[in-house]
C-alpha cells in the first residue's frame, strides 16, 4: 500500500482557514513525506477564489500557489518523492506550453511528475479567467482535444493540429517525458471522466466516481 499527501497548493477558504499555508510549508511537507516514506506529494489547481469562498471570508482573500511551480520546487527539494497535479485544469492551460512544462519538470526530478488533468470544478472560475470564451466554449470539449492534442506532443516527432480549440503547424517538442508513454492521468467525479480514460490509449483514472 502506498500513501501520499495533497499540499495546500489552492486550499485557502475551500477546505481550510485563511490563512492556513505559508510558502516554506510546501518544501518542508514534501521533504517530511520523503523521510517517512511515503509515495507522492500532490497539489491542486486554481486561479482566482469562488463565490461562496468570499462569502465565508469577506475579510481575507486566499493564497491560491501557482501548481506546476510548487510540485518542480518540491521536486528540486527532495530525491525520491513523487510530485503529481490533482488536478491540473487543462482547459485554463495552454496545452502545448502545459506539455513544455510536465516534460520540463519530469527530466528533471528524473520522471518523479504524475500529471493528471481535468475539466475544473467551478464554471465560474473558467467564466472569471476567460469570459468572452466561457460564453461560447465547452470545457469537456476542450478537455477532450487538449488530451488528444498533449498526447500526441508527448509521443509523436512532430505535430500538426487544427482543431476547435486549438491549432499548431509542425510543432517539434522536446525534451519527451522520461517515460515513453508517459501515463496522462484524468480525474474528475462524472461518468465523462470514465469514458475518457477508457477511451485515451494513455489516460489514466484518478479521483472518486460513483458507480
């Protein structure tokens, strides 16, 4: 049995008091985890605080840490720990530069990164980061194309895409995941989430899902 841990990455205000974390929590968790021998360090994805969050704290706004730079400073900080995004929200992500970063941070923690992605929680947070496209873009869509589209850099020398979403001509990406293939992990609470994990050669499942 393995056990990991989610860092407080975008926690403020949703599961915990403002304030709760401060920025030398996240090294000292994850060397912690290190030393007791556990499997991985995880962390959340958010850009701005949710309604009902600034209700609760009308006074105080969340720190909500930026997820991919947290898990590389941890995975700098330590030698045999896992760092994985749970989940990082592919449609507020650029998927070629998310590719760049996961393939980035996995050659250099020496394929410690477990990425796995989802649609996002909140509609109103996507609606508050992009509002011209949340009047006409449909998150499981792009979630869709975006996985397509990130496997294909992961594993193909080089890729051409014109899709609904996104379009590139002739994109080389490298350096590749130290794993060939590297796993995409999904993860969401929706029988979406199942059919894209069945569906995607690579895709994995993580997160609840009732059946």
């Amino acid at each position: 049995m393995k056990f990991s841990i989610c860092l407080p990455t975008g926690f403020e205000g949703v599961m915990y008091p403002i304030p709760f974390v401060e920025p030398s929590d996240f090294v000292r968790l994850a060397q912690l985890c290190e030393r007791l021998g556990y499997d991985s360090v995880w962390g959340n994805d958010h850009i701005t605080s949710q309604h009902y969050v600034r209700e609760l704290f009308p006074d105080r706004a969340p720190n909500f840490y930026e997820l991919l730079t947290v898990l590389s400073f941890c995975a700098a900080a330590t030698r045999r720990i896992r760092v994985g995004t749970a989940l990082a929200v592919l449609p507020m992500r650029d998927p070629f530069w998310l590719a760049k970063q996961a393939a980035t941070i996995d050659q250099l923690s020496d394929g410690r990164l477990v990425l796995a992605l989802g649609v996002g929680a909140y509609r109103e947070e996507f609606a508050a980061w992009a509002p011209r496209l949340a009047a006409k873009a449909r998150r499981g869509e792009m979630m869709d194309e975006g996985l397509e589209l990130m496997r294909r850099l992961f594993s193909e020398r080089r890729v051409t895409h014109q899709g609904k979403y996104y379009a590139a001509r002739d994109i080389e990406m490298y350096p590749k995941p130290k794993a060939d293939p590297f796993a995409l992990w999904v993860g969401g609470h929706n029988m979406e989430t199942v059919e894209r994990a069945a569906i995607g050669a690579n895709f994995r499942l993580t997160l609840g899902i009732g059946l």
